[in-house]
C-alpha cells in the first residue's frame, strides 16, 4: 500500500469515526446548530479525500494514458472525468 493510500484510509477512517460523533449527537439530542457545523465539518473532510483521490488520478492513471500514446485509452480517462464532473453538477 503506498503512502497516499495509507493517508487517505486514515483519512478516511477519522471521516468514519466524526460521523459516529454526529449519530450520538442527534441521538443525545445536542443542539441542532452544533449537528449542523459537525456536519459542515464531514463534508469539508470528505472532499479534501475527493481532492486527494482526483489529484492520484491525474498523477498515475491519466499520465499513464497519455504517456502510452493509446488515443483510445487517453479519450477513455478524459471521458471518466467528464463523467464524473457532470454527476457532481447535478
């Protein structure tokens, strides 16, 4: 496992455990203002491991693909991230 990799399930795991945090908030009935910035809190992780996760991919699979010379290959990465632009719009 590399080290990004070991950085993001951290990451990850930490998102994990804030989200347990904000159940037991709404569970012991905590203010909602504080669920609201608990949440604000998740979401900002969240797409910081969005961020990491998109700039790997530029890094490894999209240079991979351009290096190869493969259009076929390259218009297929271009496409996966056109794709997933248009789904985060919606």
């Amino acid at each position: 496992m590399s080290d990004t990799s070991k950085t993001t399930i951290n990451r990850l795991n930490r998102i994990s455990g804030q989200v347990l945090g904000v159940a037991r908030m709404v569970e012991d009935g905590r203010y909602c203002i504080d669920i609201l910035n608990q949440l604000q809190a998740v979401k900002s992780a969240l797409a910081k491991v969005e961020s990491e996760v998109l700039k790997s991919h530029a890094a490894c699979c999209v240079a991979e693909a351009i290096a190869s010379g493969d259009e076929a290959e390259q218009r297929q990465k271009f496409d996966e991230l056109i794709d997933l632009m248009e789904r985060q719009r919606r």
